[in-house]
C-alpha cells in the first residue's frame, strides 16, 4: 500500500492495511475541532473500522491533514460521507 501513495502526494496517507480496487477513496481531513476520541467512535460506528484501524486513521489525519480512511464503490462511500458530513467531519472522495 505504500508504494501507491509514495508515487502520488506524500501528504496523502492511507491507513488501511488493504485496498479494495473500486477505484474511490474516502478522505478525511483534520480540522482542529472535533476531538481525537470522537472522530475515533465517528470512523468505528460509521466506517465499521476497529478501533485500532480508526486510531491510527485519526493520528495520521492528526499529524499529516488527511487520511484515505476507506476504499470502496462510489455509491458505498457516499453513505458514509453523508453520515460523517452528518456529524460534523469534513470528508471528501477521491
């Protein structure tokens, strides 16, 4: 999985240890606001990532300004996206 980010922006961080090859990516982007633990419980309950998946997600988001949290089909990742717009985070997908 690094080498797919090493040969695009550095910036951009993936966290999950594998990639689904639909072609989209959910990003999540830090915006000093929310804190680390509610973004925590947001990716766990929304992303249905564990929480060590999710811990890690909101330290790279943290550290680096964003992170692709998860991989998967347009219209799979637009619910998420409308869930997490819900509660506040700022996502996008790529």
């Amino acid at each position: 999985m690094a080498d797919i980010y090493n040969e695009s922006d550095p910036e951009e961080v993936g966290c999950l240890s594998t990639i689904n090859e639909e072609g989209n990516e959910l990003i999540l982007f830090n915006d000093n606001f929310h804190t680390l633990d509610y973004v925590i419980e947001c990716l766990v309950l929304i992303c249905n990532l564990s929480f060590e998946q999710a811990s890690t997600c909101t330290n790279i988001v943290h550290y680096k300004g964003l992170c692709a949290v998860k991989h998967g089909s347009y219209d799979e990742l637009l619910k998420m996206y409308n869930a997490l717009v819900k509660k506040g985070l700022k996502v996008e997908i790529r």
